[in-house]
C-alpha cells in the first residue's frame, strides 16, 4: 500500500470537525511536503490541536479527507497511518524505564529484542539519553522526558512526526534550548513534521511553512518571513511579530496607483504602494512594525507625534510605548537600539519606515504590498 | 497560647474517651482475658490465669483446625474474586457511554446495602430449599440444589454473598482508572496496541497502587466476615462455612468461654497482621507510585 512516489507527505482536503455540534474545524486544505516542517499556529481554541489530532487520528474528521504518504487514512486506526506523536504532557509511562518507553511501539510490533535493544540504543545516542536508559521518568528533569518522547516517536521511524505544544511545558529557557535541538533534528533526519503551537516565536524559528489558523479555518499559509513581511489580514499581522505590529486607524484620502494618502488625527501619510485600489473617504488600518517606528532625530520633522508612557529596557534593545496625539486606541510601541536615550513622559516625534507599511482595508485584508517586500519571496532562514 | 491548647485538647477529648473506653481497653483486655479460663456467667475475679493454655490449647482443637481451614479456603476465595470482579465492572463503567452514571449508580447500590443482616436474611431466602434460584431453576425444568445444606454449596452462598458487595472495590477501582491520564491510552494507540494489551501494560500497572489498597481492605474485611455464615448457614453444614469470627462469637457467647475466644481473637488478629504486613514488604515489587507525572518545569 504506502511507498508510492508521492511528494506530499500530508494532504488535508475540506476537513471539518463537529463536536456537538460546534464547528471546530471549518474545511481545511492542506499539503504538506516531504520532509518539511509545518507548524500550525495560533490563539487558543483556534483548532490547531484539533487538526493535529486528526491527521494522528485520534480523532475521526466529520468530512473531508486525510491523505498520508498518498494512502486515503481519513478513518484508519492510528497505528495505520504512518505517523508518530510527541504530547504536550510527553505521555511518557511513569512505570517503565527510558529504555522500556522507547522500546514500546517495537515490542508491540513484535520486532526481536536484539533488533530493538539496537534501535533504543542509536535512538538513545542520538538524543544523548544513553546514561539514562535504566531511569523512570519520574527521575528525568523536564528537558530529558521532553527526549524521551521524541526519542519514543523516531525510534519507529514513521512518515510523519506530529508534535502537539511539546516546548509549553518548559520553562523559559529550556524551552529555547530543546527549540534549538527539535531544530537540528529536524535537519538531520530530514523528516515530515507538523508542528502545534500557540508560541510565534517557535512557529518563526522552527517552520519551513507556518500555517496559521483563527476559529477553525486557515488564515494565511507561508514561509515564516513572508507571513511576517506580507500578512494577508488583521489577524496574521497581528498575531505573527513579536512585539505586535502597532495598528493605527485612519481614512483613504485619495489613492493614485503609486501611494494610497491617508487622513489621520495627525495630518496626512502618504503611503507608497503600487497599484493598490482604496476608496477615498474608506475607513483604513494602517500597520507599522515596532522596528519601522523610530525617533526622529534633531531637526528633523518626522511623521507622527506623542508621549513617552513607558520603557522596557531589555539590554539589547528597548521598547518605548508612545502615546500618539489624537489617535485612540492602545499605544505605539518603539523597537529601539538598547542604548536609546528616551525616557519617561518625553515628548517624541516619531518616523516611520513608510516603505515597509502596511494597509488593511475595513474587512481587514490587506491592501498590496510593502514596496520594500514586493519582490521577497521566501528567505526564511529559521534556526538549521 | 495556652488558651489555644486547652480548646484544643477539648475537643480532642470526646475521642481520647471513646479511644480508651472502647479501642485500647477491650484491647488490653481481651488480651488480658486470653491468657486466663474466664468464662461469662462467671465474676472476672473467679478467672485464673492460665498462661498461654489457650493458645496452646488449639493446636489440639479440631474444630479450631477445621474453622482456620475454612477461614483460609473464604479468604483466598473470595479476595481475588471479589478483586477481579469489581475490576471488570469499573473497566466496564470506565467507558463514556450515555447514561454511564445510572449504571454506576445500579452497579453501587448493593454496596450501600452491603453484608446488613437483611441482607443476608434475604441471601437465606434466595438459597433456601424453596428459595428463589430454585423455583427460578424449577421453572427452566431444572431440579433444585440444596445450597445450604450442602458443604460446598452452603460456602458458595456466603462467597457469593461476599462479591455481591463488589461496589466499594469497584468505586475504588473506577477513581483510580479516571486517574490514568488520557495521553497515555493515546500513545499507545499510535504505538498500535490493542485494548488487552494496553489493559495489561498500561493500566494494571499504574492501578498497583489502589489494587494494593483494595487488597489490604479485602483482606481484613473477608478474615472478619460473620453476618454471612451466622445467618444463612450457621456455620454448617458439618463446620463447612465455620468462619473464625463466627466461632469467635460462639465461643463467647454460647460456649461462655471468654477467655479461649478472646485468644481465638487474638490468633485471628495475628493472622490478619501478618498478611497485611506480607503485603506491605511485599508492595515495593509490585506496586507502582507514579508520583509526578513529567510535567514539572524542570532543566536538563
């Protein structure tokens, strides 16, 4: 049955799941390519689990069709479909040992123990648990049991690897690290992976493709640089950045084909953008970066205007959120070199990249591109 | 200060009484007793002391021999039984069904019933010469079993007596198998095993340790079964359901002999010490503490 030459290794058509009655999954399509890193992204209760349970078949979809490694698996049993999983909670036995948890799917496989004792022993090698092969889990810290169930899932060499939020249970930076090395794994064994998480910056670091979802649908699918340069709504441009892309209303004063002018309770923008279409007197979303903001050096007019609320010094860099003089809505924040002189309550004047703005019409979706970003395509260049 | 250990110390008082009054002095008591030949129509101050004659004293009493024999052969009956049955009926009630808790419900109620004495008069009408199950075995054109007349028959109906309270186990049993986490099940999906083989390598081992509580609860309460054979079948027939406690009682009370029964007491309490003490030195190979389950923050 499986090993037909197929360049897909997942591929979701309309899937859609009910519970109770209550849309979960609203039709999902999908593919995803042999040896890539997908991670599914977004809010809580935006479905991403729920998708991934399904391609695991844990759950059974309501319509649509599951394909993996080019064989229909819409209702086979899990263990039919090819695919490993690593849980958020590790789902590691508390009673068997390292060893014993890794060895698992092949004894039940019925593989010959010296065939098994060999596989533990690489897979063990590989994720550096070789010392820790005799231990329970409960003797692990929680970086070593988040390798052991990875390690559970290679060791059957499956088609597909599907990772459930493994990194949440982690603090801060243990999480960076094991970030770092599901990374080169991935590299290494050049395996299909889907990846959960709630996290962008993982979703950023870790995907060759991001997918990311909002109320049971898709919203945007892409290379990770190019969902953070060319958002195609609202709620990718918010959701992917971090911090999050400042959004400012304002409305269409005229668009020519070569800049869209807006009206703002600041004077008049005017931003390039080629060949987009907005209709005068429309409501718009005007969307800048924290790193395209900056502060006007002396004698120079700059574009916006506004207070100094607070100051996070990060060392590196420091972000400044700026009230703005007759915008409503939360404040602007600033991504400033870590030496910035700013400070409290200080009046600021403030530039912005105009070539790297972003427009979003009244239904949220975006208006063109960014002239810096109209010919970027990919350049991903996430952590290898 | 001291006004916080006196409110205390009163209201530990009420049980500090009733602790002495009628746990530590029948205790010391009894034991007291065991060694004299006090008897019950007698004064406690006509007893002798007669050193460890009681107890020796067994050794040469077959009726003795033959109601350990039968203390035994009930326990190591009815514990695994009972065990095994309330095991399956919470793995059974362990599903997500429709209207599951109505069936926990039913399953529980001859818990709350339990061993009662009207229970076990009901037990005797059931298995009477004309009791139900044998007009229910007349009426399939069955001929009737004299259940409680004869000796294997008469311990069948006090051990089926015994599972019948299978509901507190099941309980038990039903909390423990919530508290395996879902994950692991679904792990083992993937893995592709099936539902036997996740029952014998996923759940009987993380349940070790409610089993292991179940088993010592079963243990003591089947060593201290009475209001079965004293009511359905006293005993008999020919001693053939002549648990100890029964014989405990009826040395006491019919007999008079309060001192023999009081060191029948104690033997049944040494018996039933040992076995919880096997069981206890015996839990570090087979009982499985989960403890924390892995998702604790902790680093490399």
């Amino acid at each position: 049955m499986r090993g037909n030459v197929v360049t897909n290794s997942v591929k979701l058509t309309d899937v859609k799941k009910s519970f109770n009655g209550h849309d979960v999954i609203k039709g999902v399509s999908l593919d995803v390519q042999k040896g890539e890193m997908v991670v599914f992204v977004g809010p809580s209760g935006c479905g991403k689990s729920t998708l991934l349970r399904l391609i695991a078949g844990l759950d059974t979809p309501t319509s649509g069709q599951i394909e993996i490694a080019g064989n229909d698996v819409t209702y086979a049993h899990p263990s039919k479909r090819g695919v490993a999983m690593v849980f958020q909670s590790y789902a590691l036995y508390p009673h068997m040992t390292v060893a014993d948890n890794i060895a698992f799917a092949l004894k039940i496989q019925g593989l010959p123990k010296a065939e098994i004792d060999a596989k533990v022993r690489d897979v063990a090698e590989v994720l550096q648990l070789t010392h820790l092969l005799k231990r329970r889990p409960k003797a692990l810290s929680g970086g070593q049991r988040q390798r052991v169930a990875i390690g559970r899932a290679i060791v059957r060499e499956p088609d597909v690897f599907l990772f459930d939020e493994p990194l949440s249970n982690l603090d801060a930076s243990l999480r960076g690290q094991m970030r770092v090395e599901i990374a080169r794994l991935h590299t290494k064994l050049n395996a299909t992976s889907v990846y959960v998480t709630h996290d962008q910056v993982e979703a950023m670091t870790l995907a060759d493709k991001i997918v990311v979802l909002n109320a049971g649908r898709i919203e945007q699918i892409g290379a990770p640089m190019e969902l953070y340069r060319k958002p195609a709504n609202l709620f990718v441009a918010g959701f992917i950045g971090s911090p999050r892309m400042n959004i400012l209303g304002a409305k269409v004063r005229s668009s020519s084909g070569e800049a869209v002018t807006l009206d703002t309770p600041q004077g008049v923008l005017a931003i390039p953008r080629t060949g987009a279409q907005a209709a005068t007197g429309a409501s718009i979303s005007l969307g800048i970066r924290p790193e395209n903001l900056h502060v006007a050096a002396a004698g120079e007019e700059g574009h916006l205007s506004g207070y100094v609320i607070l100051i996070e010094r990060l060392g590196g860099e420091t972000f400044a959120y700026v009230t703005l003089k007759g915008f409503d809505g939360e404040p602007v924040i600033l991504k400033l070199d870590g030496e910035a002189q700013v400070h409290n309550h200080q009046e600021v004047r403030l530039t912005v990249d105009l070539n790297r703005a972003h427009l979003f019409d009244e239904a949220g979706l975006a208006v063109g591109v960014s002239p810096d970003f109209a010919d970027k395509t990919d350049g991903s260049g996430h952590v290898q | 200060m001291y006004n916080n250990k006196l409110i205390g110390s009163l209201y530990v008082t009420p049980f500090v009484i009733g602790f002495l009054l009628f746990t530590a002095f029948p205790f010391v008591a009894s034991f007291i007793l065991s060694l004299t030949d006090a008897r019950l129509q007698d004064q406690l101050g006509a007893a002798q002391f007669t050193g460890v004659a009681n107890y020796t004293g067994m050794v040469a009493d077959s009726t003795f021999q033959k109601s350990l024999g039968v203390t035994f052969a009930y326990v190591f009956i009815t514990v695994p039984l009972k065990l095994a049955f309330a095991l399956f009926i919470a793995v059974v009630l362990n599903f997500k069904l429709r209207g599951i808790g109505l069936f926990r419900t039913a399953f529980y109620l001859p818990s709350i019933l339990g061993g009662s004495v009207a229970i076990a008069v009901v037990w005797r009408f059931v298995f009477a010469g004309d009791g139900l199950i044998n007009q229910g075995l007349g009426s399939l054109g069955i001929g009737g079993v004299n259940w409680l007349g004869e000796p294997t028959t008469a311990m069948f109906s006090i051990v089926l007596l015994r599972l019948w309270q299978f509901g507190s186990a099941m309980v038990v049993f039903l909390a423990g198998l919530k508290a395996i986490p879902e994950d692991l099940y679904e792990a083992a999906d993937l893995d592709g095993a099936s539902r036997m083989k996740q029952f014998w390598m996923i759940t009987l081992p993380l349940l070790t340790p409610v089993l292991f509580f179940n088993f010592i609860m079963q243990i003591v309460q089947a060593f201290q079964e009475f209001n079965g054979p004293y009511i359905i079948t006293a005993g008999g027939p020919l001693k053939s359901s002549y648990l100890l406690p029964l014989m405990i009682y009826e040395e006491a009370f019919k007999y008079f002999n309060l001192g023999y029964s009081s060191a029948l007491s104690w033997v049944l309490f040494i018996i039933i010490a040992i076995f919880t003490a096997v069981a206890f030195w015996s839990q570090k190979h087979w009982v499985f503490y989960a403890q924390d389950r892995g998702d604790d923050k902790g680093g490399h």
